[in-house]
DNA sequence: GCCGTCACG
DNA sequence: ACGTACGTGACGGCT
C-alpha cells in the first residue's frame, strides 16, 4: 500500500474558510471563523483520506522571487481585512499546538513549498492529496498527486477533485500545459498581465492547438492578426508571466517526511486554545484522548435502589446540610419523576430512581427534610423552576415551609456572568469551569423519554443524571467567586435567586382563558380571510399561497408589474411598510395587507393559544431567565408577551384572559420608565425637572428641541420629539430615526442635532456609556448587571456602530428590566406576608397583571403601587398606569 | 433549520 | 463606502 500525504494550503483554505463562515468572536473579541472554518475543512479531508502524513504551507509576509523579479506582482491586490490577518499566526499556532507541521519558506509562496513537497513525495512513492482553494495548483496534478478544491456551497462544502484527466476534461489541457494557458491569460488578481485581448477561452484553445506557450511564439503567422500582434508584442513579459506563474517544484526546504506525521492532534495544549476560540462541538475530538479527568468520577457514580441505602444516603445529606456542606441536586423529571441524583463529594455520586418503596412522596419528603436543615445555599442545582415543581406537586406538604435561601441556582448565576451565551446547562458548564467535554443529554437518551431511558438503557440514565448533580456540585462556588469579583453577588443573591420563586409561582398559576371564545374569534377570522382570500385570486387572476413571500412576491413584482421598492436576500421584499407604499395606487394590496394581519391573528393567537389551555381553563407560559442579554425575562410556550394591543383587531385577544371566578384582574405599567431611568443616570436637569413638574414629556422635549413654548407645541413636532426619546434609548442613528419619522437621514439628523444641543449633558451621558463600554469591553446597569459587547471590537463599520448602539441602549433597558423584577420580587413578597389569595400571573417588560381576589382589590392597589413606584429610588418619581378590570383589554 | 414576517415591550 | 434603530418569540414556507 501506498502512504498517503495531504497537503494544505494553508492560505488559501483559511481565506475561503474567512468569507464562507460567518463572523464568529470569541469572548477576548478574537475573530475565530475563519480558523473554525480551516478546521472544519481539513478534519473533513482527514477523515476522508485517512492520510499518513500532513503538512499545511502557509505564504510569509514578505516578498518572494516572484515580487523580486516583477514589481508589480500582485500590486493590486487590496490588503486582506484585518479579522482575516490576525487568524493568520494564530492559525498557525493551532496546527502547531496539534502538532501538525506547518512550513513556510522566505522567498516562496505556499504554492512553491506544496509543488516541492507534492513532487518529492510522489516520486517517493506517495500518493499526494492537494487541499486549495485555488486553481493554480492544478498544473501540479499527475497520476499520484490529486488535486482537491472544496467549494463553500449552501447546504454545505462541495468538493472538486481533479486528477490529470479531470483536468484535461474541464480545461482540454493538461497539468503543465496549464501553465502556459496561465501565463497567456495572465491573472488580474495576481497582478499578472498575460498577452492583451487574450483570455482564458483563447489562451486555452491556443495551447490545446500548439501545446506550449513557446510553440504559439514559433507559429505566430498562423494565428490571427489582432492575436499575433497582441503576443507577439509581448514575447519577453509572455515568458516572464510564466516563470511567475510556475509554481516551483525543487525550492530548498529541508523537508522530512518524518516531521509531517499525524501524532497527538487532541492534547492538552490544543485542547486550551479549541476551548479559548470557543470551538465547542470540536471539542469531543478530544474525549478519547483526554478521558482521564471524566472516567475517575463516572465510577463513581452510583445507581442506589435498595431501601435502607437510600435511607442511608439521605441521613448523610441531612448531616451534611445541617454542618453547613454544599449537595448537589438534580432532579429527573418529565410527566413524573423519574429520580434524583445527589452529589455529596466526588467519590459519592447517587442516582435514586423512583421506583418500590422510594416513590415520589417518600423521595419529596425526605428531600425536603434535608432542604429545611439549611442554613445557607447548600442545595446547589440549575433548572430550579422546574426542581420547586417537583418539590411542590405533591400533596404532603405546603410548599412555602422551604426556605427560599436554601437553595443555589448555578445556570441562572452563569447567565449573569455570561449572558450572551446560548446555554448554560451542565455541559456547558463542565466546558467553562472543569475543561472537560461531558456527553449531552440526546448522546446519552437519544430522544427517548426519560422514563422510556430507565427501561432501554439504564445505564446512561444513571450517567446522565449523576453527570448534573456532579457538575452543579463542582462549579457552584466557582460561580459565587465569579459573581463577586465582578460585583455581581447581590445581583444574584437578592434579585435573580428570589425571582425564581416568583416565576415558578406565576407559571404555576398560569393565567385564565375563555377557550369558546377564541374558539369562536378563530372563525370569525376565518370567515373574514376567505373573503379576502377569493377578492385576492380574482385581482391576482390565479390562485396562489398569499403565505408564501416568494410566491407573492412573484405576482405583485412580476405578474402585476409593481415597482420594486425593497429587496430582501432570497427576493422581493413583501413587509407591511413596502406593501403600505404599494397600496396606494393598488387597491388588491389592501386586501394582502389584511389577509396578512388576519392569518397572523388566527395562527399564532387564536389556533396558536387554544392549544394551550390546560385542563383548569388556564394557560401556564414559561417566563425563562437566562435568554436576554439585557436582563429582561422572556415568555415561550406560548409567549404571553406579546398578545396584540395595538390593532382593534388584536386587541380583542385581551378580552379572553379574564381572572378566576370570585377575581378581577389588576394591569399596572411603569409610565416611560426607560426615559426616567435616562433622565436618573444621566443627570439631566433640564429631563429631571420636566418629570418632576409632571409635564407630558414629549411635548416638554418638543418645547426644548424646537425652541417653542409648551403650549404651542404642535402635534407634529410632538410626534417627532417622541420619536427622538425614542431613538435615545435605542442606541441614535439618523438612518434609523430617518425612516422612522419617513423623512430624510439629514432632517433626522438635524433633529438629532438639536436634541443633543437642548440636552449636552444626554450627549455626554451617552458618549460616556459608549466610552466605558469600549474600555471595560462590557456596559452595566445601575444594579451592577453586566453585558459583554465583543461587537466594540469589530473592525467593520457596522458591527462597531451596533455594538456601540448596544452599549448605549442595554444599560437602560437593562435598568429597567432590574427594577421591574425588584418590583415583582417585592409583590410577590407582600402578597405571600398578608397571606392574600391575590397573585402575579404575567409580566410584560413595563407592565405586571394581578390576578387579584375582589374582596382583595383595594390591598392589592396598594402593594403594587408600592412594589412598583419604591422599587428603585431615582432622581424622577416612577409613576405607574394601574387598572382595575374583569379581563385584561379592559384593565390595561 | 433558516428566512421573512409580524406580534409585543 | 459601509447599510441600521434596542430587546424578544411564533408562524408558515421552503430547502
């Protein structure tokens, strides 16, 4: 058998990796796509090949024989963008780390050092495999060396191979006469002139007739006018563009077979840098190379079913928590529990199924023992919403006897440490604190249920449960120490931690639908959109799927002749704007206006929120706290978030949340709490008084802005001053605001102009937030949350200016989302303290709805007007809109 | 699984 | 010249 050698051209490859991959940064703001992408290639062709050897070449930076002989070599050529230059060496020290051998030679490019070592390594009897993304290379085909071109496709790489044949098939010439096609042609990128007039489709039927370069200079008389005096006046550049373009086959590189071999790729020192750029699902690479760390613990985990060793463990964890010893918890669970694991030190690692003697009660109640005796938060364990679920369900005990601070949620305290990640489950927190790679839960149990994994593969049930309670265990006062050297501790301990309680409790009550009637809304809707429906095929003229954007698309641009005012990546633009400007000369635009909003209704709100409601009439939302990068919570499941309001359309599906018999509901929003959050941080004096003397504030801002007393202040410039408030908060662009108002990106910015001029100490707050971000490489709320902004990095214009964007709008939304959960928190609390039947069952953002008992309403009032008005205390008062109603429309 | 669209703050 | 306002989630269509 022959041994095989691939060889990589290391610049080519990572510059098709850096334009086929998007940006990716890791958290030191490195740009890593392209080494990503280069890894992704070369793994690929590794596996493919199963190669003996490897080398990868790379170019230097400095001028080779080539740029020596001809000064104008690749002159043109405009500088590589900087995210692409610095992954060069860092490229290189990756393949090092990995112990793959990487050349370079001064005075040769890479294309020199791969024909060398490509030619030596056949004549020794190798086959050789060329990775490149650039044709060049293939004049150094032949019988044992393959040329491989991978092409970034959508749906993934394509890949072009060419032996000697293939080559001869796509360009009717050989390998080496290629060259003297190249050399013809010239190569604009390379700054290499060729012959004029003469392109490939000449050069190309010139050599396939003469063979040579030198042979079409003898024949000259044969070619036509025009050719013979355009190569004919440029014999001696003609057989200088060769030599350029020939790649050299005997440079001097001291080149040993030996050094190339493919040894220890996965080690400790490539294991840090995959983990430093954040190469996460490459990381398994290394798992059976690196097993030591993982396999020590996994002995020790332990499946416990008899009786009195259950009994047993308990007791020890009820000893430890009362002396103060941290556990780690996690609880298995789906339609019912399936077990616990708990983690009391790295040699006891349990998994109790819920099975026999150990059911659900008896597991609940001897948990909840233990849970009491702490005096601290010694039940370490993540997910703790659906851990109270389970702790809760049963019907033994009260669930409020468990003390709050026993507890300690490390995913949620990883989320403020990190909160632009995109999970924080135990994998990823084994990657981030333990350096190890720790199989996910679909490796372990595929899609089965748990409790289908008991029965098919216990095994890996008992893994993947002791895998958590280990690692929770393992990270938790890494996760403390985090929180407070970034002063983050109070954050956690006093806001994030408590408000999982309240939004355990919020889902757990859920909130009250009346099903008959979005039943009901739901034909309507579909009374209304078949109207629309056939009024839309008859102007249209043909039936079509009004859904479909590129179908639509195609009649209103193509088959109707409407002007095209915006596109999108794959087409025509559709959105409601463009339709808007499009409806005025074309009335069937209205109806696809409507049709759309209709569907929008009856899909995601009527059909989409029927599906919901529960067995109890009720709906039970997640709000997730670890999703934003701001701070705020978000609602899936359905999202309850976003119920429509601003239509009259929508706004009907307000009517159907109504509160439980005996119940009203009470609505109350925070009135412009990110503008007073503005006016606090910023110290405005000018904004500060405007809220203190309690004037509407965009028309105060108006009466700044236009230089225009409050009275006179016309409905237009107060419309505009609103958008400006508006755009403050958002990060200011006169682009954004521009198309806002629909007026000019030089009127917007005259106006953003004149607010700053109104307002210098806004201007120098938000300067400041954009300044300190840039240094610390994150902004801050006013409660010490923190949010990276890698995108301040960025070399390119438009990443800079959103992150910039994003360092002046987070800090305030983020504020904002800070106080609202003070004020969930404390409500929660003074309802719990009255031992009220009220409670809180949605958030949204500004906004907290109260499902409140009637002969409870007046108490209520008040606690939520406390809770929310003495949440934080600012410089401006923080006023609320509060409703009393018998659904939510009504209320809010 | 991504895109375009659109619902909310 | 670049080509956007900040933060989310769900749906239908399409690949």
């Amino acid at each position: 058998m022959r041994k095989k050698i691939v060889l990589i051209d290391g610049h080519s490859i990572l510059n098709r990796a850096f334009y086929g991959i998007p940006d990716l940064t890791n958290s030191e703001g490195i740009h890593t796509n392209a080494m990503y992408g280069f890894l992704n290639i070369m793994f690929k062709f590794l596996d493919e090949e199963k190669p003996d050897y490897l080398t990868v070449a790379f170019d230097l930076p400095v001028p080779t024989f080539r740029h020596v002989m001809y000064k104008e070599y690749k002159g043109t050529r405009k500088a590589a963008a900087p995210e692409f230059k610095q992954q060069v060496p860092l490229m290189q020290d990756l393949l090092r780390s990995m112990n793959i051998n990487v050349v370079t030679c001064e005075g040769f490019e890479a294309d020199d050092i791969i024909g060398t070592i490509a030619k030596t390594s056949a004549r020794d009897g190798l086959d050789v495999v060329i990775v490149s993304g650039d044709r060049d290379l293939l004049q150094l085909c032949e019988e044992h060396i393959k040329i491989r071109i991978p092409k970034t496709k959508k749906g993934g790489t394509e890949v072009e191979d060419y032996l000697p044949e293939n080559v001869f098939e796509t360009y009717g010439v050989t390998p080496l006469e290629f060259i003297d096609v190249k050399a013809l042609m010239g190569d604009t990128s390379d700054n290499i002139p060729g012959a004029p007039g003469i392109g490939e489709k000449t050069a190309t039927k010139l050599i396939a007739q003469y063979k040579s370069m030198e042979n079409v200079f003898e024949h000259l008389d044969e070619l036509k006018p025009k050719q013979k005096e355009n190569i004919g006046n440029n014999i001696e550049l003609l057989r200088q563009s060769k030599i350029l373009v020939t790649i050299k086959t005997d440079v001097d590189l001291g080149f040993k077979l030996e050094s190339a071999g493919l040894d220890d790729m996965f080690n400790a020192d490539s294991y840090e840098l995959f983990k430093r750029y954040n190469f996460k699902n490459m990381l398994s690479k290394f798992d059976k190379n690196m097993p030591q760390k993982e396999l020590e613990v996994y002995d020790n985990f332990k499946e416990v079913t008899e009786f009195s060793e259950v009994e047993d463990i308990f007791n020890k964890v009820k000893e430890m928590v009362e002396s103060g010893k941290q556990i780690g918890l996690a609880v298995l669970a789906e339609e019912s529990l399936s077990g616990i694991a708990l983690s009391l030190s790295d040699e006891e690692i349990y998994y109790i199924p819920c099975t026999g003697f150990v059911n659900e009660n008896y597991l609940v109640t001897r948990l909840r023992e233990a849970i009491k005796l702490a005096d601290g938060r010694l039940i370490v364990t993540s997910g703790l919403k659906s851990v109270l679920k389970f702790l809760d369900t049963t019907s033994l005990y009260e669930y409020s006897d468990v003390p709050e601070n026993a507890f300690l949620d490390v995913s949620v305290g990883e989320y403020l440490l990190a909160p632009n990640n995109e999970s924080y489950d135990y994998v990823a927190l084994a990657r981030t604190y333990m350096d190890i790679n720790v199989p996910a839960r679909a490796e372990l149990i595929a899609k089965d249920s748990l409790e289908k994994a008991s029965q098919t593969n216990n095994e890996n049930l008992v893994k993947y449960a002791c895998l958590q309670s280990y690692i929770y265990l393992k990270v938790a006062n890494n996760i403390l120490d985090n929180l407070k050297k970034m002063d983050m501790y109070d954050l956690f301990i006093n806001m994030e931690m408590p408000l999982i309680f309240v939004l355990y409790e919020m889902e757990k009550q859920g909130v009250r639908v009346d099903k008959q009637e979005l039943i009901d809304y739901s034909a309507v809707l579909a009374e209304k959109i078949e109207a629309l429906e056939a009024s839309i095929y008859k102007a249209a003229g043909e039936e079509f799927n009004i859904n479909s954007p590129k179908q639509l698309g195609v009649i209103l641009f193509e088959k109707l002749g409407m002007p095209v005012k915006k596109k999108t990546k794959s087409g025509y633009s559709t959105a409601s704007d463009v339709l808007e400007e499009l409806a005025v000369d074309y009335p069937i635009v209205n109806d696809i206006l409507e049709f759309r909003q209709l569907a929008k209704l009856k899909s995601t709100y009527a059909d989409g929120l029927t599906e919901y409601i529960g067995e109890d009439s009720r709906i039970h939302s997640n709000f997730n706290q670890t999703i934003t990068a701001t701070g705020r919570i978000s609602s899936t499941n359905p999202n309850l978030q976003n119920i429509p309001i601003r239509m009259e359309m929508g706004k009907l599906f307000r009517k159907v949340f109504i509160p439980r018999e005996g119940f009203s509901f009470i609505d109350a929003d925070y009135s412009q709490i990110e503008l007073r959050i503005l006016a606090h941080m910023s110290g405005d004096e000018k904004l500060i008084e405007s809220y203190n003397s309690d004037v509407d504030i965009h028309r105060a801002t108006a009466s700044h802005v236009f230089n225009t007393p409050l009275e006179e202040v016309t409905d237009l410039q107060r419309r505009n001053a609103k958008a400006v408030n508006f755009g403050i908060i958002y990060g200011i662009s006169s682009f954004g605001l521009s198309k806002d108002l629909s007026i000019s990106p030089k009127e917007a910015k005259q106006y953003i102009d004149q607010y700053f001029e109104s307002y210098p100490s806004i201007k120098d707050f938000i300067d400041g937030l954009v300044e300190n971000a840039k240094e610390n490489g994150y902004s801050i709320t006013m409660f010490n949350r923190r949010r990276p902004i890698p995108e301040l990095k960025a070399s390119n214009f438009m990443q800079k200016k959103f992150g910039e964007r994003i360092a002046m709008n987070a800090p305030i939304q983020g504020t904002a989302a800070d106080i609202i959960k003070i004020a969930m928190i404390r409500v929660y609390d003074e309802l719990k303290k009255a031992n009220l039947k009220s409670h809180l069952v949605l958030q949204v953002h500004d906004e907290l709805l109260v499902e409140v008992a009637n002969d409870e309403i007046e108490k209520v009032r008040e606690i939520i007007e406390k809770g929310m008005k003495e949440a934080a205390k600012l410089k401006v008062s923080l006023e609320i809109d509060l409703n009393v109603g018998k659904n939510w429309l009504e209320c809010h």
